[in-house]
C-alpha cells in the first residue's frame, strides 16, 4: 500500500473560544478521492483552509509525502502541487474562459511565456494545448471566448475547476463543487471528478450532495463540530450509526 500523499496529525483550530478543528488526523490516499463530509459547521471548510494555507493550526502538522508543510505559505504549496477550488466563486470576471485557464498554468509557465513576442515558444504551444484540452474535459469549448462574467453559474463553477486543474495538481481540493446546482448538473459534475481522478490527480472533496459523495469517493472522513467521527468506504459510512445521528439527529435515528 502506497504511503499517503497528504497526511494530517491532530490539526487543531480554534476561533476565540470556538474550537472549529479539534485535533482531526487524516491520511489521503494517492490517485482516490476521498469525501469530508458533516454538517453545517462541522469543520470542513476550516479543514480544507488549514490544508491550503490561507489560515495557519494552532496545535498539529501537515506533511505532503515526507514534507512538513505546515508552516509552508499558500502559493508555496501551490507550487508544490496542493490547488483548490472555493464554495464562492473567484473567478477573473473580466477575463475570457481560456484566460482564465491560462491563469490557472502561471505555476508552471518560465517567466515569459504568453508575452507579446509574436514568436510562440514550444514551451507556450504546449501549454495552450492543454488548456485546450481542459475546455473539452468541462464542456467549454463552445464559451471559450466568453468573459466570465457571462457564463451562467454552472459553467463557471466548471470553469473554476478547469483554471485549478490547469494547475496540474498532485492533490485537487473541491470546495462544495455541485453548491447551488440541480440534480443533473451535479451528475455532471460528479462525472468530471472522476474523469480528474482517471488523470491521475488526487481529489479531497467537501460536499454536501451525498449522491456525489458516495458516488465519487473511494473513501470517507465524516466531520461533527469540529471532531472526526468516522472513516471509511462510502457503504461503511452510510450504515455508521453515528453518522446517521450527526445528520438525522437523535429523534429521527432512534
């Protein structure tokens, strides 16, 4: 068995007297997607800022293969291959959807590459080509030229995820991907999270839709304020007796 790629130890946070983090421990498989799930205020989304970077723990570590990054930056781990997507979306409005994407490789791109020099390097040539071929993967080929700003919500959910992939992650983090969604849009997407694991890349998925979930994960971590309750396969986790207290409450699992 793989060791894991991304490994949490009793990371820990708290807000004023609000403890959001309460020493949770998560090892993430190689190449699987592994769901956080909860409800509301269970920790998942101060989870998944501890992991990216844009807030630090108060107690625990983080190791990325056998590399402390806990105390690493954002972009720091962004360029180590850790991207994620948000809940709001923070899309550049004002670009087209292939500048987006183009956006999404600045990680990865030599200092450079996209200028104005009308001579296109291989290095550049590559790069667009797969940007490209991230437009198809999310079904935007037909709105490459739109600004943002002018898709309709569901494609720009999807555009987010193309610009974080165009990244070229080890691990893709999706922040409530199907948020706002309908059922077949979320089929959709649900879709495309396993056409990114078949690509190789590593997925930890925050969502509330637990048809994706359950669908999508090869494993899953349930989240109740702020504690880790359970783990395991999607079957294990939908017959967990607890898990169905945390989300029906007391009356209804009795």
């Amino acid at each position: 068995m793989d060791p894991p790629i991304l490994r949490a130890k009793g990371l820990t946070k708290r807000f004023g007297g609000l403890l959001a983090v309460d020493a949770v421990d998560l090892d993430v498989a190689p190449g699987q997607v592994h769901g956080v799930i909860g409800p509301n205020g269970a920790g998942k989304t101060t989870l998944f800022n501890l992991v990216s970077g844009f807030v630090s723990p108060d107690q625990g570590s983080l190791l990325f293969g056998d590399r402390d990054i806990t105390r690493l930056r954002t972009y720091e781990r962004t360029a180590l291959g850790i991207v994620r997507t948000f809940q709001n979306i923070r899309l550049f409005r004002g670009l087209t959807v292939f500048e987006n994407i183009l956006v999404g490789q600045h990680t990865r791109a030599r200092p450079g590459a996209f200028s104005i020099w009308p001579v296109v390097s291989p290095r550049e040539r590559e790069l667009r080509q797969q940007a490209e071929e991230l437009l198809e993967l999310f079904r935007l080929v037909d709105d490459r030229d739109r600004l943002a700003s002018e898709l309709p919500y569901g494609a720009q959910k999807r555009l987010e995820m193309a610009r974080a992939l165009a990244a070229s992650p080890s691990v893709l983090l999706l922040d409530e991907p199907t948020a706002g969604m309908n059922e077949q849009e979320s089929e959709e997407i649900a879709t495309e999270i396993l056409a990114i694991r078949g690509r190789g890349v590593t997925v930890v998925l925050v969502e509330h839709d637990m048809n994706v979930v359950m669908r999508t994960s090869d494993v899953v971590t349930v989240l109740n304020f702020g504690v880790k309750i359970a783990e395991g396969s999607p079957e294990t986790i939908q017959a967990d007796p607890e898990v169905r207290l945390a989300y029906l409450g007391e009356d209804e699992a009795e």
